[in-house]
C-alpha cells in the first residue's frame, strides 16, 4: 500500500508534463476495460509505448482500473447485450460484425462492445479531468503533503534514493 | 515537445517479445492440459501428449506423442500418434475456443503397450455399451435351460388342457339340464303302475268294454314311448358328445408333444441352431472390434445430440457472443481439415498411411459432416504376395433427431498374425483376411455389418482341446476358407444378433452324434416340464371322461327300464 502510494506521489510530483499522465490515466482506463479478445486493448497498449505517456502512471492506474473493471463487468455486458438486441440496429450490427475491422474488436461480443464505446466516451473527458487534476494538485496539494511524516520517511528510504538517482 | 518517443519502440520489442514468450509457453501448456483433460473424460482412460509448443510466429501449434490409451486395457495404448502440427486461429483461442484450418497428422501406431498403466475416467457425453459379445452368444448356445427355452415357445399345451377341461363342464352342465328334463324314477313308476293297472282291467274286461280298455292300455303305451324316445335322443346326443370329447382330448394330449418339438427347434441342438455355436466360436477374436464399433458409433452419433446452449451467464471479463446472423454456432474445438500421412504401425504390421479428414469437432455443425477417408497400405511380405491395402471411410452429419453415421472399412489382403478360438485352445495364423464391415448409425439404432474371410491359415491346437473343438479344428483345416458374417442391430439395450460362418454346417455334421444324446435329455427334460404344467388339468380330465362312460350306462339302463313298457 505504501509502495503504491508512493508511487502515486512520485507521479504526481514528477516533472512529466500534466498531459502525459492525464493521458496515462485515461489510456489506463480504456485498457483495463477492454477483454483481452479485442485487438483495441493491443492497439492501446501500442500507443501507450510509442507516444510519450507517463508509463508509471499508466501500469498504476491499469491495476487500479482493472478491478473497477471486474466489478463493473456485469454491467457492461447488461448494456452490450441491450445494444447488440436492439432491433432497429440489427443490420448495422451484423454488418459490422462481419467486416474485418469489426471482427477484430470483437463488436458481436457484449463486453466488448460495451467497453469500447464507453472507452471512446471517456477517454477525452477522463485526460481532461486527469490534467486538471494534476495542475490542481500541483499547486494546491503538493506542498501540504510534503509536509507528511510519512512522505518524508519515504523520500528518506534507501529504495526511494536508488529510484530517484536512477531516474534524475 | 515531441509526441513520440524513440525508447518506445524498444519498449514495444521488449513487450511484445514478453507477450510472445508467454504465449509461446503458457499457450503450449493451456493446450497440453486441455487435451489430457478432455480427451481422457472423453477417452474414458489417460490422454497424454509429450510436448506442445507454439511456433516462432505463435500460428502453428506442434503436438508431439499424443497417446490415447485403450480403457478396455489400461496396458495398452489404443493410438499414438508421432506428430500433429496445425494452424492455431489466435482470436478463437484467446476466446478459449479451439479453431484448427488444417491439422497434420504423422506416424500413427495402433494398439501399442504402454510403459505405465493408464488411468480410467469416467465417460461423460456417452455410456459405452455393456453388451458382450460373443460370449453371450456362446453361451446361450452352450448352454440348455429348459425353463428359460419354455418361456421363448408360444407353449399352447396348458391352454388347450384348461379350454378342453371348461368345455368338458360345459357339456356335463348341457347333459345335467337335458337330464333333468327326462322322465325319473318316480315318473317311471307311475306310468308302470299305470300300464300293469291298464293290463289289468283289460283282461278283466268283456265285450265292448274291451275295446275302451284296450284303448287305454294303449294311451299309456304311447306315453312311455314318448318317454323312452327322449331317452334314447339323449343318449344319442351324449353318445356323440363323447365320441368328440375324446378324439379332442387326443388332439390335446398330442399338443405335449408338439409343444416338445417346437421347444426343441430354438434351442442350439438342431442343424438350424448349431450354427450359432461354430459361428461364435470363430467370431470371438472379433469380438473386441464389434465392441469397439458399437462405443465409437454411440461416441460419434453422441455429438449429434449436444446442445449448443447460448451463453446466459458470461464469466468474469468474456462477455457473451451474440449470435447476429443466426448462423449455428460453432464447436469449442473444430478441426476443419486433417491430412494424414507417415508410417503405421498396428499389431506389428507397419505400413504407410494417407488421407484426410474434414469438420471433426466437438459437436456436429450443421451443414458441415464430419467425413474421413484413410488409406493403408502395408507392403508385401514377398515377391510373390500383393500388397495388403486398407481403406477407412466414414460420414457423420447432424440429422434432425440426432446424427447420421455412416462408415465403411475394406481391408484386402491383410495379414492376420493370430486368430484365437475357444479361448485360447485353437488359433489360426500367418492369416490372410478380406474384411468388409459397414456401419449405419442414428441416435436410436445402430446397425454393423461386417464380413470376415480368411484363407491362407495355419491351424495350431492346445494338447487338452475339448472334443468338440477338436472337431472344429478338423473342420478349420479340412475347409482351408472360413468365412464369418456378423449382423448386429442395436435398438436402445437390445441387440438383435446373427452371425454366419460358412463352417456351421460342416461343423454340425461332424458333432451331431456326439450331441444327440444331450438333444435326448434336453428333449425330456422339455417334455418332463410341459407334462408338469398340465399334469393337474389331465388328471381331472380323465376322471370326468371315465364319469361320462358311467353316465352313458345309466341313461341305457333307464332306456332298458322304458322297454318294459311296450
């Protein structure tokens, strides 16, 4: 736990610009969600190597994400089901579904479906909140937590010391 | 500030070669597991496989010695197979599906020892037939109980003694009320007082009065013959009655012996039943192959009858597929095509091996059969001999109720190293067979043909051969030719079995004698049995048939009585 706050604070603390970890929050998010079946998680994880995103950050919030994932599972099937039966839609899906791209993302699948569009949805407006967030936090939060004992034991710790070296 | 970063692509290799590790190793072991799990629930005994690995670009899935062992012998393994290399459809596997487009199969060997005894599993989609065969068979014609032959014979004796002992008290009930209806003692009395008092007067009368007295004597002489004429009628009546009953009760006692005869034509001691027995005799090495195509028919048209129910509940992080075009959906392993090549070993021969297979999956997909077409060639033991050949064709499709099964198996020329007869006491070998066996299966019937030649054979005997089987191998090597026709129709438990040989004849010829003394006891015997059904009835039959004779002799006696009257 304290590890992981820990990491959270280096994060948060580091000089990486606020839009790469906003950018790892929201990407984290859209990973989390997708199944392991949808070629859209692999494209994810893609960018997210390739573009300059906070990579801390993105495997942090990716576990964090995960279990909201697991808990929200039912839910998303529940809504990829309704969208998937909805009669009015059904030519679209089928047509969908049966191209190449549509059958790569796993579109006639409820999971993956609903994650996916609900990926799409968030993804921007969770960047946002994630930068807003960090220039908040910045200049608001910082300096009251430095002030922590137990962030000061932290940035005293010997483990802390390697990882700052290595990565100064 | 730059969008991307150089150490990405690094990043990207390092990643992906992790990803690529991991499928390479734990794919290979998801895969391993799956297959000696499954197979050996499906087996009904141990499925194990040396190794399976992913290819370097994780498409191609190699399989090496896969063994599948026998669950009729732990000991034995019933295929291994040197090689199997496929292409892995990546998507379907990742949805834990098992999707093959082209399966190679290499260096089969059939019925091989294990070096470790399997393990059983119990079946699951299926159960395996428990009917022996031959041995039933043998035994049912070996083997002589009177009771049980009985009760397979429309035995009409103890019917026809119950019918005729009814329609005896019927006719005595007839009798008893024409009886009552004729003059009795009392009767008889009056009119004799009646006619020696008319006698009387009439001597006593003179002159006219004569006449008038005559006249009555006479009266009284016309009633008594009237009397008399009902007697006589119905000892006429009772005379013919009896002279029926007992040419009946002949035809009845007759019946016993009828119902003997018939006993005796279904039980294995008449020319017509003792082919039964040269016929099982020879067909127990077969037996384990009738067994063996009666579980794998039940096994394949088994699949026809799996559901493919739509996911209601996904698991955690799968989701349900939802079946838009209403296409069937497809089996969790399908294995579209399987080309067969490579050496083949069974029972010491080895040979070559060809051909192909389409759609074997996991459950039968409409419109897509499941076919195969083997061949096997085994090469000639001289210059002098051909080459044996053997093919193997099979078609499986989903048929309304259930699946289709249709197989067919021609073997020409097939070496044959041992053949055992009555257990182990006589064999055939260095055996040349022709075998053509055909298989029709649905989900309520299945129905093998199989016809078996063999030629070529030498015959070898034990020292303590029975001396029936000591007959049979006279036969074997006097015939030189034995040829076996199994028929074998299975409706739900029932088999219906007929197996030929042309053997049976001979083979009767030569043991008749020695049989017909066990045909006599078996025939009293049979007989002893229907005398002991009837035995109460005939009892009771004949007392009332010897009471009719006594009956008759009383209505004579009243007969002669009326004759006083005249």
């Amino acid at each position: 736990m304290l590890t992981m706050l820990a990491k959270l604070l280096k994060i948060l603390n580091s000089e990486d610009s606020p839009a790469a970890v906003g950018w790892a929050i929201s990407l984290a998010f859209v990973f989390a969600l997708l199944p392991l079946f949808s070629l859209a998680k692999w494209l994810v994880l893609v960018a997210v190597l390739l573009l300059r995103v906070n990579l801390s950050a993105f495997l942090l919030f990716s576990a964090v994400f995960a279990v909201l994932a697991w808990l929200f599972d039912p839910l998303l099937n529940d809504f990829g089901m309704w969208l998937l039966t909805l009669p009015a839609l059904k030519d679209f899906w089928i047509a969908v579904s049966q191209s190449s791209v549509g059958g790569a993302l796993a579109l006639n699948n409820t999971l993956a479906l609903a994650a996916l569009l609900l990926s799409v949805l968030v993804l921007l407006p969770l960047y946002w909140i994630g930068v807003k967030l960090i220039y908040w936090y910045r200049s608001h939060i910082k300096s009251r937590i430095e002030k922590w004992r137990v962030v000061a034991v932290i940035k005293s710790s010997k483990i802390y010391q390697i990882y700052h070296s290595l990565n100064a | 500030m730059k969008i991307f970063r150089l150490s990405g692509i690094a990043l990207l290799l390092v990643v992906s070669l992790l990803v690529w590790g991991l499928l390479a190793f734990l794919a290979g072991d998801w895969i391993e597991r799956g297959i000696e799990q499954e197979g050996s629930q499906i087996n009904g005994a141990t499925v194990s496989v040396a190794s399976s690995r992913l290819g370097w670009w994780l498409d191609e899935l190699n399989i090496e010695s896969l063994a599948i062992a026998n669950p009729s012998d732990l000991n034995r393994n019933r295929i291994e197979v040197g090689q199997l290399k496929f292409a892995v459809d990546l998507p379907a596997l990742l949805k834990q599906q098992m999707h093959v487009k082209e399966l190679i199969v290499a260096d089969v060997k059939l019925n091989q020892p294990r070096p470790v005894p399997a393990q059983a599993f119990a079946k699951g989609a299926y159960s395996p037939s428990n009917w022996q065969w031959p041995k039933a068979v043998a035994a049912e014609a070996k083997a002589i109980d009177p009771s049980a032959v009985l009760q397979q014979v429309d035995i009409r004796s103890p019917q026809m003694f119950e019918q005729f002992s009814n329609d005896l008290t019927a006719t005595q009930q007839r009798w008893e009320a024409q009886q009552a209806a004729l003059p009795d003692q009392e009767k008889f009395d009056a009119l004799k007082t009646k006619f020696q008092a008319a006698q009387d007067a009439l001597k006593k009368a003179k002159g006219l009065e004569k006449v008038a007295r005559a006249k009555a004597l006479k009266e009284v002489v016309d009633e008594a013959d009237q009397e008399r004429k009902k007697i006589a009628e119905f000892r006429q009546v009772i005379k013919q009655d009896i002279s029926a009953l007992q040419s009946r009760w002949k035809t009845v006692k007759q019946q016993v012996d009828k119902d003997t005869q018939l006993a005796m034509s279904i039980i294995n001691l008449t020319p017509e039943g003792m082919k039964h027995l040269a016929a099982s005799f020879l067909g127990e090495d077969v037996a384990h192959w009738v067994g063996l195509a009666l579980d794998n028919s039940e096994m394949l048209t088994a699949l026809g009858n799996k559901k493919s129910v739509e996911q209601a509940k996904p698991t955690p992080r799968t989701g349900i597929d939802v079946n838009l075009t209403g296409a069937p959906p497809l089996p969790s392993v399908w294995i579209k095509n399987t080309l067969l090549s490579g050496d083949f070993q069974v029972a010491g021969l080895r040979g070559q091996l060809s051909g192909e297979a389409k759609n074997i999956a996991s459950e039968l997909i409409a419109g897509q059969p499941l076919t195969s077409n083997i061949k096997l060639t085994l090469p000639a033991a001289d210059a002098n001999a051909k080459a044996a050949q053997g093919s193997l064709a099979l078609t499986l499709k989903k048929a309304q109720s259930g699946a289709a099964l249709q197989g067919n198996v021609d073997l020409s020329g097939w070496p044959v190293a041992n053949w055992s007869i009555g257990q182990g006491g006589l064999n055939l070998t260095d055996i040349r067979a022709q075998v053509q066996a055909s298989v029709t299966a649905s989900e309520a019937n299945t129905k093998l043909v199989i016809d078996i030649q063999l030629t070529d054979f030498k015959v070898e005997k034990s020292n303590n051969l029975s001396k029936a089987m000591t007959v049979f191998a006279t036969v074997l090597e006097e015939s030189g030719v034995a040829k076996l026709t199994v028929e074998l129709n299975k409706k739900g438990a029932e088999v219906d079995s007929k197996i030929s040989s042309n053997l049976d004849k001979l083979f009767f010829a030569k043991i008749k004698d020695q049989f017909q003394a066990k045909a006599d006891n078996a025939k009293a015997e049979i007989r002893n049995k229907i005398d002991a059904q009837v035995s109460g009835v005939r009892e009771s039959i004949t007392q009332r048939l010897s009471g009719l004779a006594n009956l008759e002799q009383e209505v004579l006696a009243k007969l002669e009585q009326f004759e006083q009257l005249k």
